[in-house]
C-alpha cells in the first residue's frame, strides 16, 4: 500500500511539475526565476503532492481486523506529570476513574514544584488506594515522567497530561490495539480532540486541526505503523522498551524525540482511532502561536537527535514519513512570502499567483477533508461515541488562512532550535 500510494503521489508529482511551468516563467517575469521556482513549488506541487500521498493512502487502507475480546486486559500504569494544575486535575482522575477496564490501572501523579496549591490540593482530596503521588523539584516535564517511570512495576504504561479527560472506553480501546500490535510496537497514541471547543473562534479553529488534520495525519502513517508522535497528553507504552531507550530526553519535544527514538532503533509505534481523550487547547492566539512554535522546535531537536539517514533498523517508510517533515521550514516559509504578494498583485488587478493552478490546492484539499471525515464519522459510530457540531465558518477560516497565521511561529520554532536559543518550559 506504501509504494502504490507513494508512485501515485510521483506520477501527480511529475505531471504537476509539467503543468506548472508555464506558470513559473510567468511568475519569474515578475519576481525573478529562484523566487517564482521557490514559491510554486512550496505553495503548490509539494502540498499536492503530500494531499495525493495522504489521500491514496487513506482510500486504500488496511481494515482494522476484528479482535477477540477473549483476551485478559493487561494491568497499566498511568503517568500523569503535573504543574500548576490545581483547576484541572480532579476531573482528569474523574475520568480514569469511569474507565470500563477490566484491568487493574495504577496511577502515579507525579508533581513538578508546582506553585499554584496543587500539591496541597491534592494531598487533601481522598485519593483512591491505586493512586500515588510523588513529589519533584520543578524541572520540566521530562524529569517528572522520567520519576514516574522509575517507581512503573507492570508492563504497559500510559501517559496522560493533568488537563486531559478520558472517554469512558479510551483505556480498553487503546490497550486493545497496543496488546494485539506486533511484538515490535514499541508504543501506541491515543485520539485528541478538544474539550474546550466552543469557548472562541481560536478553539474553533483547533477543533478543525486535531479533527481533520492531526487526526488525518495520524490515520496515514498509524496505517504504516509508523506514528510520528505518540504525544504524551495521551499514549500507551511497552515499559520494557520504554525503559531500554532510557524515558523521555529533556527537551522541548520530548514525546516527538521519544517516538523518533522507538522508530530508529526499528520498534513500530500505531495509533488507537477510537482510543479517544479531550484536551484543552490554547485559548488565545498568542498562546497557540508559542505551543506550534513549541511543536516546531521539538521537530528540529528530534532531527538533531535521532540518526534517521544512518539508522539500519528503520524502515524506509518511516524515514520517508520523518523526512518529508523537512519540507515544512519551507512551506511555511513560502506561504509568508506568497500570499502577502498574492493580494498586492490582486490590488493591482493582475490576479497572477491566485491563477487556477495555485487554487487547485483547496479543492484537493477539502476532498481529502471529506474522505477524513467520513473515517472519523465511521469510527464515532463504533463506539457509540456522539459526533459534535462544528463551525462552519471556523472550517473555511482553517481551509484558507490557519496554515499561514501559525507560520509565524512555526519558522520562530525552527530558526530557534536551528541556533540553539534558550528553551523554555
């Protein structure tokens, strides 16, 4: 399925290219060849090519084998480390409480010289006997997880962030896909969606990206086994080989590093559709831009880190879906360039940039939107799991303007880590 969706994806590529070059010499007359090459490439044939890859694969992929339920539910460790979330934690043990798991679940809250009373709230609740709370200076997230890790006795381990409420059946869902993976899947990531949807049009906007886009992206490469971030706010582990690649690294993407890392040392990692958890997401749109600023840094460090080119153990289709990756510094790049000199050119009344060719992207687009859709709708129906109402006009504002209003911080995520700025927990 790999290669059939890959040389499809080429053959589109090559005949994009064809296509495209009487536009590029018209571009070049205007801004010069390079920058005409530069922006059509990365506005237009690199995104096509990636929505044709995204797209044949999803069409064409695997159906999920039907499980015996027969088999014993592993008892689990759930990792939660916490920082200043006094206002949020209760309703996440709330939630692993209503777990429908036959297994028995242990939870260590592990405590990160928080400073808002959360330790203090929590040593006055009246935790059950399977909870245990631990108590660190406050040294970043790594740290806490990597504590939490050291005290784990069973064999599977979960990680979930203190905001992050779990749908009733997330942890047999999510255990169910882990045990019955191959004996090589190192780890498993669960299905984020956001808690705090209506609250603003920023939120709006999210619902639409971990809806369609994280959750599409995850779909694809979760189909090669070969998930590129199993995030810590909600993924499952084997802690045997958790242990072996030594935990979380400090630093600011330690979960895409940790995933990297299972990937090169040729473990598999997956990812559990229907293993569904709700996550706060950022309210405003500052603190959006500094947590894909976040994200795009922790990218550049797990390039950094891990040996993709060198590692023998890592099969081809996760270096392909890793360095494909390297794309994004430019696009994002090209999308601050080309849609700023696109209404300057329509101002003018040359509408250029915004010719028919560029604009084939968005109908592309919102096909591969719909076939997503139509997956995710399918799988809420499995496990009885409502589909909620979304914005329309928040779905036109992520089709046409969300890439490039994060770009921004995206680029300011890379240019960091690519000079080794300070990182900020």
């Amino acid at each position: 399925m790999f290669l059939i969706s890959f040389m499809i994806a080429l053959l589109c590529l090559i005949c994009s290219i064809c296509i495209n070059v009487n536009w590029i010499a018209d571009i070049s007359c205007y801004l010069g060849f390079f920058l005409a090459i530069y922006l059509v490439t990365f506005v237009a044939i690199i995104p096509g090519f990636n929505y044709v890859f995204t797209f044949v694969s999803l069409l064409f992929n695997k159906k999920d084998k039907k499980k015996s339920n027969s088999k014993k539910e592993e008892d689990v460790t759930v990792l939660i480390p916490v920082y200043n979330a006094k206002q949020s934690i209760q309703e996440t043990l709330n939630s692993i409480k209503k777990q429908k798991y036959c297994g028995k679940i242990y939870v260590k809250i592990i405590d990160d010289g928080s400073t808002d009373g959360t330790l203090e709230f929590l040593k006055s609740m009246d935790l059950d006997s399977n909870i245990a709370l631990l108590e660190t200076k406050h040294s970043g997230k790594a740290s806490a997880l990597n504590a939490g890790l050291e005290t784990v006795c069973t064999d599977y381990t979960i990680t979930i962030d203190s905001d992050t409420v779990l749908h009733p059946f997330a942890i047999r869902n999510m255990m169910k896909t882990l045990t019955n993976s191959s004996k090589t899947t190192a780890a498993t990531a669960g299905c984020l969606f956001v808690k705090n949807a209506k609250k603003n049009f920023i939120t709006k906007l999210q619902e639409w990206d971990y809806t369609l886009g994280i959750f599409g992206v995850k779909l694809v490469q979760g189909n090669y086994n070969s998930t590129l971030v199993a995030q810590g706010a909600f993924s499952a582990y084997k802690t045997k080989i958790l242990k072996e690649i030594g935990g979380w690294q400090q630093c600011v993407g330690e979960d895409i590093v940790l995933t990297w890392q299972f990937l090169s040392n040729g473990y598999e990692t997956n990812f559990a559709k229907n293993a569904i958890a709700y996550t706060v997401v950022p309210e405003k749109y500052k603190e959006l831009g500094k947590q894909r600023k976040r994200w795009a840094r922790g990218m550049i460090e797990a390039f950094k880190k891990v040996k993709i080119v060198t590692s023998k153990k890592m099969p081809l289709k996760s270096k392909f879906l890793m360095c494909f990756n390297i794309f994004f510094p430019f696009i994002d790049l090209a999308l601050l360039i080309f849609v700023p000199l696109s209404l300057i050119f329509l101002a003018f009344g040359n509408p250029l940039l915004l010719g028919w060719i560029s604009l084939l992207v968005i109908p592309f687009g919102l096909l591969l939107c719909l076939l997503i859709e139509i997956k995710r709708k399918n799988m809420l129906k499995e496990i009885d799991c409502k589909l909620e109402k979304r914005s329309i006009f928040a779905f036109i504002a992520y089709i046409l303007i969300y890439a490039f209003i994060l770009a921004p911080y995206c680029l300011m995520g890379y240019i960091s880590e690519l000079i080794n700025l300070k990182k900020k927990w």
